[in-house]
C-alpha cells in the first residue's frame, strides 16, 4: 500500500488535489508530487471577484493565481473550475434563507456537502482520478471501503466539526494527508519547499462576507425581509421593536437597543411566523436537549440508538458529554450538563473519543 492506501505504485496513482491557493492545500500537493503521484491541481472560482473584495478570502482571485504558481513550481498541471452558480445556490442562497428563517447558518458545511465534496469530487472521477485529496485538518482511517473519520493530531485547527455531513462513498474517496501534522510543522514543510506561499496567512472567517457584518449580505440579496417587528419576554409582553429577524441571532446581547432591565437581556428564540423576537436574561438560554434532523451517520458498525458520546454544537467548542438517540432521520441529544445558546440551523457534531460519529442540524422543538 503506498501512502495513500492504494495497492499501487505512486506513479500509477492518479490524483486531484483541491488547491485553494493556501498553505495548507499548497503543502499537500507539493509533498505528493515530491512523492511520486501523479496528480492535478483544481482550484474553485466560487463567486463574482470584481463584487466581493477583501482580504483573507477563501478561493478569491489572488488565491487562483497564487494556486497556478505553486502548480507552475512544482510541475503539475492546474485547472481553473467556475462554480460560482453552484457556490450561489448550494452556499450563498442558503445562508441568506436561513437568516431569513430567524435560523444560524454554518455555510461552511454547506459548501463541504455541495460544491467541494459532491460537485468537485464528481468532477474528480471525470478525470478518472483514483482519489480527491485535501488540506483539511482532519484524519481518515480505514481501506479503500468503509473508512472512518477522526479529529485531526493539531486539535486547535481540527476541521472535523465542518465535515460531518460527508457521505461514506464520499469520505472512502477522499484523502486528507494533513490530519497528522501539526499547523506549525506544515508551516515549516512549506518553507522548506521555498513554497511562494509560505508566509501567506490563513484565511478567515465567511469567504463570501465582504464586510463587517453577515447582515449587509442577507440585505442585500434578500432587502424585503428586513421587516419591524416586537420584542417580547416570556410572558409575551411586548418590551420594544427590532428591526428585522435576520439582524439577530440566538445569544445575541449588544444592539438589542433595548434598556430599563436590572438584568441584561439576550435573544432567546426568533420567531419567524409572527416575525417576534423573544429576549431574557442569561440563564433562560441553557438547555439540555437539542433536537436535530438530517442525521449523517459515519460508522454503521455503531448503533444509533441510546448511544454514551459527546457532542458539540460550535466548531470552536469542546465537546460535551451526553446520550444520543436516534429514529430514522430525527434525533435528539441530551447533554449531562446545560449548554447555552443553541439555535436552528446550527450543526450538532458527535464523537466517540476521537472518532467523528456524524452529526445533524437543530432543529425547533
């Protein structure tokens, strides 16, 4: 077995490598092609370049040719592929409607499950490549069939949280060669390579977010949703208007522009069918139960139901232990201890120790 866990020599293994024009991706198709495989670079144009400008960007026009370079150094071939239609509606579209709904979205998900690991890795085996291979930190496990994913060695720059909704034929065909380094040491393989990327910083926060809120996006595309409406507490006094759903999520505190409380208020719930936010105090967010829907599961050799893991409903977070249980495609998680600011639309995560079991999304209840 050679390195990527195919019974053939590196030469005959053919690969592509989705370069984003980082560090990480950078590394990763350096070192294969130092290895021997034969591989191809494919970087995604995700969205229109000459609308969306900043710094930091994810797949921005500077990343593609910064992409070309490392491809034109190391001797490899490099495709360009436009997805910015697919990115729009399987990424951008679906973040603003979520919004909308009074949810929070994790569109980072979102583009794992549509452009990057089903839109790309089609494109992938049209090129009848043996493997799609990327710079995520994350680590695989396992044969040709049946693999298993796990947290990545670097924990502080573990992605894994962002891909739970990977299928298992999809996973099987990925390879993510990063998952047992440290951040540093691929910092240090890319000087090392004299990688012309080698100092570039990593990229941050929503790519498609161009300003210093998520809201002048959702408004821009979406500007009928922007409708006034009550704050109201828990027992449906109205306590003061908001200025719109989408301009609020759960937990939220600052500019809630309402004052006269002896205890600081946070949005507890948003309510889109009466276009009502409800607001209280801090210890009215905890719970202990989060349900969820679209279950993906990672491991059939596990049961489903009544299971002893821990979960996690933010990528940043530590985990919290608990019991899973599951029926069909719906799922509930109870936590031994309360967690707070659980919203719709956010992502609940499941571990088994290390090994990534699925996940699901929140749901109302």
């Amino acid at each position: 077995m050679n390195s990527l866990g195919f019974n053939k020599k590196n030469k005959d293994t053919k690969v592509i490598v989705a370069m984003s024009g980082g560090v990480d991706s950078s590394v990763t198709a350096a070192m294969l092609k130092n290895e021997g495989y034969d591989i191809t670079g494919i970087t995604l144009k995700l969205y229109n370049q000459s609308s969306l400008k900043k710094t930091k960007l994810c797949c921005a026009g500077q990343d593609i040719e910064d992409a070309k370079k490392v491809a034109e150094q190391f001797n490899f071939p490099h495709f360009t592929l436009d997805f910015q239609d697919r990115f729009f509606t399987g990424v951008i579209d679906k973040f603003v409607d979520t919004y909308a709904k009074g949810e929070t979205p994790v569109p980072c998900v979102n583009c794992n499950q549509t452009v990057k690991f089903n839109d790309l890795l089609q494109e992938s085996k049209n090129f009848n490549a043996d493997a799609l291979v990327t710079g995520h930190y994350v680590k695989r496990v396992g044969g040709i069939k049946d693999a298993k994913m796990f947290k990545a060695r670097d924990k502080k720059k573990d992605q894994s949280y962002f891909l739970f909704a990977t299928l298992q034929d999809q996973l099987d065909y990925l390879r993510f060669p990063l998952g047992n380094y440290l951040k540093s040491e691929i910092r240090d393989l890319a000087r090392k390579l004299n990688l012309k990327v080698k100092d570039k910083p990593d990229s941050q926060d929503i790519c498609f977010v161009t300003t210093d809120s998520y809201r002048d996006i959702v408004l821009k595309l979406k500007p009928q949703i922007n409708i006034e409406g009550n704050f109201l507490d828990l027992n449906e006094n109205i306590i003061g208007q908001h200025t719109g759903i989408a301009n609020y999520t759960v937990g939220q505190r600052k500019g809630l522009g309402v004052g006269g409380f002896k205890k600081p208020l946070y949005v507890l719930k948003i309510e889109k069918n009466n276009n009502s936010i409800y607001l209280g105090e801090k210890k009215n967010l905890k719970k202990l139960e989060v349900h969820l829907r679209d279950i993906n599961w990672l491991d059939n050799s596990i049961r489903k139901s009544n299971i002893r893991c821990s979960a996690k409903i933010r990528s940043t977070q530590k985990e919290s232990s608990g019991v899973l249980k599951i029926n069909e495609n719906r799922a509930y998680f109870t936590f031994d201890e309360e967690i707070s600011m659980t919203s719709p639309g956010q992502a609940c995560v499941f571990y088994l120790n290390d090994q990534v079991l699925g996940g699901g999304w929140i749901i109302k209840h």
